[in-house]
C-alpha cells in the first residue's frame, strides 16, 4: 500500500500536500470573507455618518426629504411600469421630462428653505427673538411626498392593481389640510 521513498512517513502520494492546499485555501477565504466583512463595515459607518449629519442639518426637513427622495423614485418606476399598460411608448424625452420634474421638486424645497432663511435673518435683524426651522421647506416637501403618492397610485391603478378603497381617500385628505394650512397662512 503506501509508498515510501525510504524515510518514514515522507508522503509520495500527494496526499498530505493536497490536504495541505486545502488548508491554505479554506485560510485564505477565510481572510477574504474577513476583510469583506470589514469593508462592508467601513462603508456602513461612512453611510452611517453621512445620513447623520444630513439629518442633523435638515433637522424637521429630514424624515419628509428622505420620503420624497424614496417617492420620486417609485414614481418614476411605477411610472415607466403603467406606460406599457396606458399604451404610451417610453423615449428618452419623456424619461428626461420626468427626471427633470424631479430635478424641479428639489428646487422647490431649496426655494422653501431659501424663504425660512430669509425669515429668520428679518427676524434676527429687526431683534425679534425667534427662529423657524425650515417650516416653508417641510411644508413645500410634505406638499410635493402627497402628490408624489397620489401620483404613485394612480400609476399602481393603470398597471391594473385595486387599491384598498380607503387610501386614495386619506392621501386627499392630507393634501387637503396641507392646502388649507398653506391658505391660511397666506390670509395672515
């Protein structure tokens, strides 16, 4: 059975050295799969950090940004998916039409949150000792999230999904008493 080139123990099957390698290699992913780990989080810090100090800086403007950015993006999708089903055909106009009124939502908030700027230097200014943050920039972001929703249903309801038959009625609802707190600012 086992061949010996005259010193004991001394393996000329290849055995050993294939258990060997096979020890070297199960190390070695076991390395690649740790440093993959570390990386993953490295990354999830960084995005941790980042998300943080957005957060920190919007303040009350945070939570109905990052619900645009997530409406404007089903928007789109959900938008693309219902053209098919509305027998509209998909261009490259169109797909930059869109994007482009997206790019525009943004603006309005920047535009919103300009006005609170605005407000609070006036305010500063003449010594009245107040500071809003960025209630003209939430109240244009929640404006833009409700429509952006309606805008995502009515996209759900062509693709051919029913809809609960309470939901269209609240997000009204909600774009409703947004408009009417708006308008009574604006009679102030």
């Amino acid at each position: 059975g086992n061949k010996t080139a005259g010193k004991r123990g001394t393996d000329t099957t290849g055995t050993g050295s294939r258990r060997h390698c096979r020890k070297n290699y199960t190390r070695n992913m076991e390395k690649d799969v740790l440093r993959e780990e570390q990386i993953m989080d490295k990354i999830k810090a960084v995005l941790i950090i980042i998300i943080s100090a957005v957060m920190d800086f919007l303040g009350i403007l945070a939570i109905p940004v990052f619900l645009m950015v997530g409406c404007n993006i089903i928007d789109y999708i959900t938008g693309l998916m219902a053209s098919k089903y509305r027998e509209e055909q998909i261009s490259s106009y169109k797909g930059i039409r869109g994007i482009t009124k997206k790019v525009c939502m943004w603006l309005l908030v920047l535009v919103g949150s300009f006005i609170d700027i605005i407000i609070n230097y006036t305010a500063e200014y003449m010594g009245i000792g107040f500071k809003i943050p960025f209630i003209v920039a939430t109240f244009v972001a929640v404006w833009i999230v409700v429509n952006e929703i309606i805008s995502i249903l009515e996209n759900i309801i062509d693709i051919g999904v029913v809809l609960p038959p309470f939901l269209m009625p609240i997000v009204n609802l909600i774009k409703k008493e947004i408009e009417t707190v708006t308008e009574k600012t604006d009679n102030v």
